[in-house]
C-alpha cells in the first residue's frame, strides 16, 4: 500500500498523494498549478495554520516585515533556500504587518524570525537574519534533534 502524504496548495487547496510522487511535481488537484514553485509562499494567519496543521513535510516559516531592514537583507537568502530545499520542506513567508494576528498567535517578538514544524508541532525557532549556509545548518539540526 502507497504511502500518503498531505500537502497544502497556494490556493489553500489541501492535496494528498503518494509519497513516491513527491519527486514528480505533483499539482494542485483543484488548480492544476505545481504544489512546488521553489519560492517561499505567502500567507496570512488562517492560512499558516492550514498549512502547519495539513503538511506531510516540515514547514519553515520566516516572520518578517516590509520596513525591517535585516528582513529585506534575509529575503533573498529564504529564497535562495526554497529553490535548493525543493520538495523536501514547505517554506512560508508571514508579513507580520499584514497579518498582525499571526504575529500576535505565534508569540514572535522580533523579526526576522524562523519557525520550523514538523507533524503540527514547532521544533525550534531562530530570530535575527542568517547566512545560507547557517539557515541549511540550522534546519537540519532542528530536524534531526531528539527531544
């Protein structure tokens, strides 16, 4: 029996398929778009949580705002890590200004600031922007710690 993973469209469609099929860029079943793009996604606040609470992979997360200085130096950095992690992560981007409720549900007190979830639950969290080599070291650290 194929094992099944869920995973959350930029549409807000919630998708499900086989896991084998993860290498085959998978689409959207509702807009046929590609369910991986090699950017971050944007969402707001209700949209966060579908995305944390339906996605069969880890779900990155950078909380940042438009007049934040080291959170327009870290934009291109977070991109340049969604198009090397590939189908192997979900990465959101949250505009606490925009969606000043996701700030105030996820506790962030500065920005920028990364969260990582894996199966509904943060692993850890970082604030302040990062080197990409410093952001992969992070991430995989954050994965494969057993508390």
């Amino acid at each position: 029996m194929d094992q099944k993973i869920k995973l959350v469209c930029e549409c807000g469609t919630i998708n499900q398929f086989a896991v084998e099929k993860l290498d085959a860029t998978p689409k959207c079943g509702i807009c046929h778009q590609n369910l991986f793009s090699g950017k971050p996604i944007a969402v707001d606040s209700q949209r966060l949580i579908k995305h944390i609470e339906n996605s069969g992979l880890p779900v990155l997360i950078d909380f940042w705002a438009p007049w934040c200085g080291p959170c327009q130096s870290f934009a291109p950095i977070y991109e340049e890590f969604a198009t090397r992690a590939g189908n192997q992560l979900r990465l959101l981007k949250v505009d606490t200004e925009a969606s000043q409720q996701a700030g105030i549900d996820f506790n962030i007190r500065s920005i920028p600031t990364l969260s990582l979830f894996l199966n509904g639950e943060e692993k850890g969290r970082m604030s302040g922007a990062m080197a990409l080599p410093q952001l992969q070291q992070w991430v995989v650290q954050q994965l494969t710690n057993d508390d």
